[in-house]
C-alpha cells in the first residue's frame, strides 16, 4: 500500500479518536465548558468533509464493489482490522449514548440571558424551564451527539482510505 493511503488513513483516524475521546470527556461533569457546544463540532465537521470526501473519491477511482471492500478488509493485518472494528463501534457508542441517562428526552439547551435554562422536552413537545445541572447535562449530550457523528465519519473515512489502498495495491500485484 503506499503511504498516501497510510497518510489519508491518519488523516481520518487520528482526529476521529480525538474525538471519540473529547466526546468520552463530556460524560464527567463540568469538565467540558458549555461554550464548546457550537463551536469545536462545527469546526471538525469542516475539516471532516475533505477528509472524507477524498476517501470515497479514491474507492470510486478503485471501482469497488462491496464484496471486493469486504475482501479488502480481510487481506489487512489482524491488528488494522481489530483496531478499526474497536474505533468504529466506539464511535457508534459514542453517538448512541446520547440518549442515555435520566436526561435523554431533552434537547436543545439554551440559557435565556436571566438566570433561567431551558430545554426541549421530546414527548411533551414543548420548551421547558431545567435546573442547571440538567442543562449542564444536556449540553454534554448534544456535544456528545454531534462529536459523536463527526468522530463517526471521520473513522469510516479512514478506513475507506485503508480500504482504498488495500484494493489498489491487490490490482498493482
């Protein structure tokens, strides 16, 4: 394989693990400021989309099928495969788990500039005034939820990178 693939693979999988990390870090309160909420996902998705943009286009060049990925997959070492079954699961948790916990039917926290939080509540569909703790909680589950997701496509571009230069290297032998 060569190491354009092992670099764009890097690319995908590093900042993905990051994520999944900072994403890990919401789950012990007050550690994560409420201020990162908008911020730090929206900049990650931006630097997602080339990332993996360029991954699909290398497995759209390669013209590969889903039995020839699978066949790919299966031709890495067993370590690459473990350890990208283990990054991609734990992106799937990550984002999964934000619905976990007493305070998984709210969404949406905001703070109204007057000392009072408020959240959406999904089965009462309206707005609805929580404590801070509750709104502390919520934010973590929103910036779990979308580093979650960022960390989700980072990983898979990843590995279709890896994948990628597996099916190359089998056309060039």
């Amino acid at each position: 394989m060569k190491r354009s693939y092992l670099i764009h693979a890097g690319f995908g999988l590093v900042p993905g693990g990051a994520l999944i990390l900072f994403a890990a870090l919401t789950w012990i309160p007050g550690l994560v400021p409420p201020e990162w909420s908008p911020g730090v996902p929206l900049v990650a998705l931006l630097l997602t989309f080339p990332v993996l943009v360029t991954a699909v286009a290398r497995l759209l060049l390669a013209r590969v099928s889903k039995a020839t990925l699978w066949d790919a997959f299966r031709c890495l070492p067993g370590g690459v495969q473990l350890g990208l079954g283990g990054v991609l699961v734990a992106a799937l948790a990550t984002t999964a788990s934000t619905n976990a916990g007493p305070y998984g039917h709210l969404q949406g926290p905001e703070e109204d500039g007057h000392g009072r939080y408020l959240a959406f509540d999904t089965p009462v569909r309206e707005t609805v005034e929580v404590s801070r703790e509750v709104y502390l909680a919520v934010v973590g589950a929103d910036l779990r939820m979308s580093l979650g997701i960022v960390a989700t496509m980072l990983v898979a571009a990843g590995a279709a990178a890896l994948l990628a230069g597996e099916v190359r290297r089998a056309d060039q032998a």
